[in-house]
C-alpha cells in the first residue's frame, strides 16, 4: 500500500531526517585510522539518544546495532565490531532514527586518508547518480526514471557493478514502506509518482562485477570480487516541479571536510543536476 503524507508528516520526516544528517555529520567529525567500527556506533548511538529519539536500525528484525557501517568491499548492512579503519579505507556509514513517530533514512561513504583516484570516482560516480535519480523524483514521472537515470549513468557511462539485490524505499511511519526504487530499470515503467510521496532513494555502487554474496552473519553484503562499494542515501518528497530532499548532506560535507583525517578530494568529479538545491 501506498501511503502519501500531508504536509504536517513531511515536516515531521524532515525533522527526522536533519536528526540522521547530524549524526553522519557527527560521526564524520571523529572518523580517522585507528578507531573501530564499533566506536562510531556507539558515537552515533549516543548522539541519536541525546535527541531524543530512537536509533531506527537498532533490533529492527533482529539488527544488533544503530548503524551500518561498511567498509571497502562491504556494500552495506554492516555490522559494527572491532575492525579498526586504517589509511586507504572507505566507510559508508547507513543511518535512520524514529523521532515524533517519523523515520528518516540517509547514508553516506568516506574516504580515510590516501585513497587511490580509482576509488574516489567510484563514490563521485555514486554521489552523482544519486542526484541524477533525485531528479527525476518529481510528480508525474515514474519510479523507473529515477532507476533508469542511476543505472544509465553508472553502469552505461561509467561501467560499475548495479546492485539490483537492494533497493530504496518509501518510508514514513515504517522505517520501510512501499514502493520500492530499484537502482536500475527502464524509463516510463513502474508506478506514477505523486506529491506527498516520501521515498529513500540510495544507490550501492561497485568498482567491479554488480555481483554480491552475504556474510554469515545473515546481514553482511560484500561484492563477490572483493572490489570497492560506494552508497549514498537521501530522504525526499515527490513535488511538481522540483524534488525537496528532506536530509542534508551540507551539514555531513560541513564536518568531512574539516576533518584532516578524511579525503574530500572527490568533490571535484561530483556534478549535481540544476533541478537539485545543493
């Protein structure tokens, strides 16, 4: 079922998704070599709590933390545990919390120090497709030319790997609501998009083969290459004539680049459509 929001349950996503952009944003102000997976958690955790809301990931089918954190081929649904991050690696950080009975959903990956330029295309090619599906999120197209625009851009343009096994969602009083938004498709397929459509739209990018496998702990993606994986996730709202993202990357950009440990470098390869307020 479909469930559109009015215009008081968007103002109430909004809050939730600022909540979670503060959290990356947060979390990028202490990522560096030597810290363990397991730390940024709990510093996300803490944060989420000192507002007063609800780490949405946290026992949610039986998930063990409150936030996902991938690393490298890691593609997402990472378990924090006491892996240390080092020098090179890539981290993308999956976050939700409930707040005034609201989720909100964003992700976003960080490079660690010298990270090869390989890499860095990878997440501006990611970064970038997820504002090219952003785009496309306006009333009256359909949910395939959000996938399409993705898919094109990254799999036709830039040859990586599509996951197709994990896809964005709708979301709102469920942290995971329908429809479904596929990261690949065809243009002027699936279901008409309407106002007040809250969606979670989030490609998971891979430097190789679109091929994944799970760990066995049950939540685990890796790419069956053990090549790299980018994800980036925003919150938006199905308008007329221009999409409204509803999280903020400004803040988390605001706390990466101030970090000295994190490798901003990539900006330079990120292009955001001019429909997108940045």
């Amino acid at each position: 079922m479909i469930i559109y929001k009015s215009e008081n349950e968007i103002d109430a996503i909004r809050e939730s998704a600022r909540l979670v952009s503060l959290t990356l944003a947060e979390i990028a102000y202490h990522l560096r070599p030597g810290i363990t997976t397991l730390e940024i958690d709990a510093i996300a955790e803490d944060f989420i709590l000192k507002h007063k809301a609800i780490p949405s990931f946290k026992h949610y089918q039986g998930y063990p933390a409150s936030t996902c954190i991938s690393v490298n081929d890691r593609v997402v649904h990472g378990i924090p545990n006491d892996y240390v991050l080092q020098e090179g690696d890539i981290v993308s950080v999956d976050c939700g919390v409930l707040l005034n009975g609201f989720h909100g959903d964003s992700a976003y990956t960080f490079a660690l120090g010298k990270v090869s330029d390989e890499v860095l295309a990878l997440m501006a090619a990611t970064k970038t497709a997820l504002y090219l599906g952003v785009a496309k999120a306006v009333a009256g197209n359909r949910i395939g030319d959000i996938s399409y625009a993705i898919q094109h851009y990254t799999e036709k343009e830039r040859g990586y790997g599509v996951v197709r096994e994990l896809v964005g969602h709708g979301l709102g009083r469920d942290l995971h609501e329908e429809p479904q938004v596929p990261n690949y498709g065809n243009r002027g397929t699936g279901m008409v998009l309407r106002e007040g459509l809250v969606i979670a739209i989030e490609p998971m990018i891979n430097l190789g083969s679109r091929k994944i496998r799970y760990l066995d702990d049950g939540w685990t993606v890796v790419t069956q290459d053990h090549k790299p994986s980018a994800h980036y996730e925003h919150t938006l709202v199905i308008r007329k004539k221009r999409p409204e993202i509803l999280s903020d990357f400004a803040v988390v950009e605001q706390a990466e680049q101030s970090n000295p440990a994190l490798n901003t470098a990539y900006y330079r390869w990120v292009e955001i459509p001019e429909l997108i307020e940045h």
